[in-house]
C-alpha cells in the first residue's frame, strides 16, 4: 500500500486528479445496490430494441405478418380475437376449428360471387324440342318434366317455333334456376327454381298509349301521298276504309286534295311498340270537307255524329280501275250490239276479294254461261245488289251476310273479254248507277251518347286544327 502511494505521488499532477476520478467511479459502482443496476439493464435492453428491429422476439408473429388461412392470406390484424381462458385441447374436442377467420367484408364479397347466376340465350333450331333445347343448356332430364307440368309452360313452351329465343339461367353449380320466353313484345313467360319449387309466371310490360299527327297532299296518288306522310300501309287502308263509304278512292281523288289525322302510338317501357287506332280524320276532297271522330264504341262519326257508316259501300272491291262505267246505250264489246250496260266494270287482280255491298240475305249463288259465276245479295224491299263473272263463291243461296262480308273472288268466267266484276246496284227494281246513286243516309249516334261525344269531337279535331296551323306555320 505504502508502494502505491510512493508511486502516486511520483506522477504528475494531471495524471492524479484523472486516477483519482476512475477511483472514485468504481467505488460508486461497487457500492450501487443490485436489483437498481437490473432495472438500468432492462431499460437499456428496451431502448436498444426500439432501435434496431432485430431483435425482436421471432417466436410471435408481428401485426404486419401475414398467415394462411385455406390458401387465403389474411393480416394478422384482421384475426377474431382469442377468447379469454380459450383451451385449444377442449376446441378441437367439441369440433371448434382452431383457424383463422377472415373479416365480414371479405365474406360479403365471396358470398357475392358465389350467388351469382349464369344466363345465357339460346335460340330455337329446326326440328328442337324443349328437351332437346334444354340438353344443349346442360340442364336435367328432371328439369325438362318439371316445367312441362306447369300449365303456362305447357301452353306455351311445347310449341316453340324456330328462331325464337329462350334464355336460361344457372347457379354456380349448374343448377337450373330461371327461364323466360317473350311471348310477344308485350308479354313474358317467367319459369323459376328455388328450393327444388318450380314457379311460372307471364310479367306484362307497362303500355303507354301517345298521340301523334301525320299529314300530306295528293301529288300522284292517295298511297304515295300516304307513305310520304310516314304512314304504314296498314294505316293508309284504314284510313281509305274510313272514308270508303264517301269518297271513291279509285276514281274520285284529285291533285292537292289533302288529309290529316291523329293516330295512337303504343310504347312498352318507353319503347315503341306498334301503331294504334285513328283518332281523329279529315280528308279534303275535291273542295268538300270530311271528317272523322273514333269514339268509344269503336265506331267512326262525323264530327257532329253522324256515323261514317253507311248502309253501303261506294264501291264492292279494291280496283285498280273501272273499265266499263254504267251506260243504258252501250254498245256491247262481244256481239257488238246495242244493248244497256246496266252496272260498273271494276278492274283488278283475279282473285281479289269480292264484298258485300250491304247486310242482306243471298237470293242466289249459282253459274251460267252468261254471267259465269254470280251472287245476287237482297238487302231489303228496296235495295238489291248484284255480282257477276266471280272466279269463285264463297257464299250460298239462303246465308245471311254481313256489310264487307267477302262472298267469292274476281275473275274472268262467263261472257267477257277480260277479267272484272261486273256490279249492279238496284232500287225498287230500277237499275242505277251505282257510282252515283244516292246512298241511304246513315244514322247518327245515340241521343244518350251526343252529349259525350260532342265534347270528345271538339276536343280532338280542335288538337287536329292546331298541329296543322304549326305543319303550316313550319314550312
């Protein structure tokens, strides 16, 4: 000891002051309980970890790590908590799974997909039945028995034609679930599946019903002037029909006369469907003024209500020209004799429908070599009505026929130089002309009914007046 001190005092003075300090700090250390240098170990323990990530304990997943759960990777985060006191041995016992779970909103998304159903449009072949239809789509023999027994389906489904279209819905196992057939475009046919249930039902689509003008001038013909005004042909004929019973189509339509109408359209979900009724008519021609109003009853009026109806029609059939007007003083083109042409000569297509001028009772149907095939139609004590040169009868003597009836068919039999039909119109046994003979008048409507139409009648032909003053104003 007393080397030691020999030997400190001999250093320098800087280097005692330093030794003097280490001595000084080792005491202090030595001195230091222990559990307070623990407690300084586990801080810089912690400290050291919060540093350098490695190392962390690797026995314990971190929340970031990811696990797999059947083939799914899933975050740790997202795991179902482990319930307190859990026993893993207990679990297993009583059939629990020790997994995973995912969280709900990756469950919605899986069960989305899963329940989704396949479909797919198949269209009818030549010669297919709906079994055989049904074999393309993979779909059972049950499924195929099953829906005949529906009544709908059976009506329905068993007479399906080719080129109509079935479409045909499957789950994700192949399972039939849905069929629909559009019966037309209006109406569909819905078979279901659920449960092993079959289910049918017939969905009608929602029809709205507008209103729409069209309007033209003669330039040519009454048809050209139709389509141009964006007519279908179907509409150009009922509007002819309309007037049939005042304007002679074929011989009394003149440059600039001109008509207007007001139709229905029929649209089903927004999508046009078809044309509907004539609302509304007027036909100018040659200076005189005619109208037309549908009413309720489905029967066309005059807009004071008076039935377009006559009790007969102008002219028996749709002619392309009249060959041989009525004379009393015509020389006749076979024997080349004078001798009265008692009736009108109309032109057209052999085999054109022959009809009846009126409601009457047929008092004869029969053939000679004169007249060839005819029709005599009485429809009262005054009026008689006369058909000659038919190619064919469709009527007999006694039959009761209705006003456009169709009783046989142009043709060209008996005496005549050219096919036509040969048509008399007789009054109180009197020959007259029957372009020009004065036509009963027609009744008006029902007193009842004047009131409510009349109201109707301006309503429409006013909307009538109106689109033509803004076609006009347009041009």
């Amino acid at each position: 000891m007393g080397k030691v001190i020999t030997l400190f005092k001999l250093l320098p003075k800087k280097h005692q002051i330093l030794l003097t300090v280490l001595v000084c700090a080792t005491l202090i250390i030595l001195v230091l309980p222990a559990d307070d240098a623990q407690a300084s170990k586990n801080a810089n323990s912690q400290l050291s970890g919060s540093i350098d990530l490695q190392h962390l304990d690797k026995s314990k997943p971190s929340q970031h790590e990811m696990i797999n759960q059947d083939n799914l990777k899933v975050p740790l985060a997202f795991r179902t908590p482990t319930p307190p006191n859990y026993d893993k041995n207990k679990a297993a016992v009583e059939g629990e799974a020790d997994t995973i779970k995912p969280v709900s909103s990756i469950a919605v998304l899986t069960a989305e997909k899963v329940g989704q159903d396949d479909t797919e449009k198949f269209t009818v072949k030549s010669g297919d039945t709906l079994a055989a239809l049904f074999k393309r789509a993979d779909l059972s023999a049950r499924d195929v028995y099953e829906i005949t027994l529906l009544p709908k389906a059976k009506k329905h489904l068993l007479k399906i034609m080719p080129g109509q279209e079935i479409m045909i819905s499957k789950n994700s196992d192949g399972e039939f679930t849905k069929l629909k057939f559009h019966l037309d475009p209006v109406s569909t046919l819905v078979i279901g599946k659920e449960d092993g249930d079959y289910t049918e039902n017939i969905i009608n689509k929602q029809i709205e019903s507008r209103t729409k003008f069209a309007s033209a001038t003669i330039n040519s013909n009454f048809w050209n002037a139709g389509v141009t005004a964006g007519l279908t042909p179907n509409q150009i004929m009922q509007l002819a029909t309309i007037f049939g019973w005042d304007i002679d189509f074929a011989l009394d339509l003149r440059k600039d006369d001109n008509f207007s109408i007001i139709f229905e359209e029929e649209f089903a979900d927004g999508e046009f469907l078809r044309n509907g009724n004539i609302l509304a008519a007027e036909f100018i021609n040659q200076g005189d003024r005619y109208t037309a109003v549908r009413y309720t009853d489905g029967n066309y009026y005059s807009e004071e209500g008076r039935s377009m109806r006559k009790a007969f029609l102008r002219s028996p059939v749709d002619f392309k020209y009249v060959s041989s007007s009525f004379n009393p003083k015509r020389l006749h083109p076979v024997t080349g004799q004078v001798r009265a042409h008692r009736g009108v000569d109309y032109v057209a297509a052999v085999g054109t429908p022959i009809k009846a001028a009126g409601k009457g009772r047929v008092i004869k149907s029969a053939y000679n070599q004169y007249n060839g095939n005819y029709v005599f139609i009485k429809h009262n004590d005054t009026y008689t009505t006369k058909y000659l040169h038919l190619k064919k009868r469709k009527v007999k003597q006694g039959e009761s026929v209705k006003q456009g009836e169709i009783i046989g068919t142009l043709g060209a039999t008996g005496r005549v130089t050219g096919a036509h039909l040969h048509y008399e119109f007789i009054v109180n046994g009197t020959h007259r002309n029957p372009r020009t003979v004065k036509l009963p008048k027609s009744l008006p409507i029902a007193n009842k009914e004047k009131a409510t139409f009349l109201a109707l009648s301006e309503q429409i032909m006013s909307k009538l007046q109106q689109n033509k003053l803004v076609q006009l104003a347009s041009q």
